[in-house]
C-alpha cells in the first residue's frame, strides 16, 4: 500500500541505486544551461550592440532581446524535459536503458509540450483566481466596511485560495510521470490515480521540500551567516549597510580557489539531489499508486502510442 515511507523510499533508493546516473544528470543539466546561457548571452550582446553607422529601432532591439530570451528559455526547458524524463525512466521504464537512462525521443518531445501546457494552464488559472479572490475581497470590504471583521475574512479568504491551489497541484502531480509511463498525455488519469491519496502525497512532498530548505539554509549560513547577522543589526543605516555590502563582496572575490571549489562542488551535489528527489518522488508515487490499483499498471502499459491527448 502506498504510504509516505515508501514513496519517500522509492525516490532517496534512486540515489542509492543509481549514483552515476544522477551525477550525469546534475552535469548534463548544469553545463546544458550553461552552455545555453551563454550562447545566448552572446547573442544578446549582438543584439545590444548593433552597428553605429546603422539606426537602432528600439521596438526592433526589444523584439530580438525578447527572441533570444523565449529561446533561452525554451532551451533551458528542453534541456530539464530530458532529465526529468530520464528521472522517469529509470523508474518506471528501467528496462529500455539508454545512457543514464537519457535519450531523445517522443517521450521528450511529449513532456516538454506538457511542460509547456502546465505552464501556461497554471499562469491562466492563477490569474483568473487571483483577479476573482480580489473581487471577492472588494466586495466583502464594500459591504462590511474597513474593520477587524473584514479583514479576518479577508484574510481567511486569501488562506483559503491557497489552500485550494495546493490541494489542486497536489491532485495533479502526477500527470507528469502519468504521461510518460501511459505514453500519452493524461490529466484525468493523473486527477483519477491521486484521489484519496491527497494527505500522503502532501506529506511526501513537504518533507523533500523541508529537507532541502534545511539542508540549504545550513549551507547559505555557513557562508554568509555573519554577513545576514551584519546586515540585519545595520537596518535603518544605509551607509553602514552599504559598507558590510562591500566588504562581503571583497571577501568573496578574495575567496581561495579551494573554498570555490568546494562551494560548486556542494552545489552540483544539491542540484544533483534535487533533480533525482524532485521528479524521483513523483515517479516513486506514480509506481506506488499503480500497484496499488491492481492491473491498472499492465493496462497504461498496454496503452497505444497512437494517442497523444487522453
């Protein structure tokens, strides 16, 4: 049955199980973006130093900076639909291999298009709650007047919303790992395989959250812990607080090799973590759910790849 300890046990045994695989994704996906960025960001400079016999259109100069940024972006977005998809495989799909478990094919192109769809759907949703919250919210401070009452409804109006987005994010969490393993894009079945199954899914996720909020505020106050502590007791001081500034960044250009190399090295292992436990979790509950449900597995895999849309 599935349960927090064994999703949770799925996603940390594939770091256990597949260390090089997930230090080939932290890589690719690090030096990917990389890569990407400034191939970019020389294009860019392109763009914003144009020839100075030539007119510059600033309408036309904003169009290519907006061209080369949606690019970078789209890219850097490719680039994480593989990883997550060889996340995904190396899970549900272990037995068609690949390098790292990495290929490119219709499972990435179709998860980069979902990726893209989630995108958009959620920034639609979320403007659209927004603006009905803050009607909602106009129209109890035009009733009942500014004053306490008001504003406790407000307020549990506002926690409400909230509430309401997590529940709806964690119901369809799933329709990424979902998709891969039917082969086909599922927003029902994703919506159908989380029901009553909310709580352990939420409490599974928070706990990777917690676990790496943690673990990323010890390594943000190993290394500037002092300088926060500074900063804080030189509120309402602009010249001090901008002296401590500067003072923090000599440090950090002073900084010796070997401390920046462990640095990166501690943050390659983070994002290393992240990219194997964000999906991995997603992945582990996908796995465990289905068995839960029976025949259901032997059912999505029996699925055609005839069907892009369910």
């Amino acid at each position: 049955m599935a349960n927090v300890g064994s999703i949770l046990g799925g996603a940390f045994g594939l770091l256990r199980e597949r260390p090089v695989s997930v230090v080939i994704w932290a890589l690719t996906y690090s030096v990917g973006s990389i890569v990407l960025s400034l191939g970019l960001t020389f294009a860019m400079f392109g763009a914003l130093m144009p020839d100075p016999q030539t007119a510059v259109n600033p309408a036309s100069m904003f169009g290519s900076m907006f061209g080369l940024m949606l690019l970078l972006y789209l890219g850097i977005l490719f680039l994480g639909a593989i990883v997550m998809t060889a996340v995904f495989r190396a899970m549900l799909r272990p037995e068609e291999g690949g390098f790292a478990f990495m290929r490119l094919g219709m499972d990435e192109v179709r998860m980069f298009g979902l990726l893209i769809l989630v995108i958009i759907a959620a920034f639609v949703a979320m403007l659209i709650g927004e603006l009905l919250l803050f009607l909602v919210v106009m129209i109890v401070n035009l009733v009942l007047g500014q004053g306490v009452l008001s504003g406790i409804l407000s307020f549990l109006l506002f926690l409400g919303f909230i509430c309401a987005v997590i529940w709806a994010e964690v119901r369809i969490s799933l329709i990424f790992p979902l998709t891969f393993y039917r082969r086909r894009i599922t927003v029902d079945g994703a919506w159908t395989l989380t029901s009553g199954h909310f709580w352990t899914l939420f409490a599974s996720y928070l706990l990777v959250a917690l676990i790496f909020i943690i673990a990323g505020g010890i390594f943000v106050w190993s290394m500037m812990g002092s300088y926060i502590v500074a900063m804080m007791q030189a509120a309402g001081d602009p010249s001090q607080a901008q002296a401590l500034s500067q003072s923090f960044a000599a440090q950090q250009f002073a900084m010796p090799l070997a401390t920046r190399i462990l640095f990166w090295v501690i943050g390659a292992l983070f994002a290393a973590a992240w990219l194997a436990l964000g999906p991995g979790t997603l992945a582990s509950a996908t796995r465990e759910l289905l068995g839960d449900d029976g025949d259901e597995a032997a059912v999505f895999a029996a699925e055609s790849d005839e069907s892009y849309v369910d």
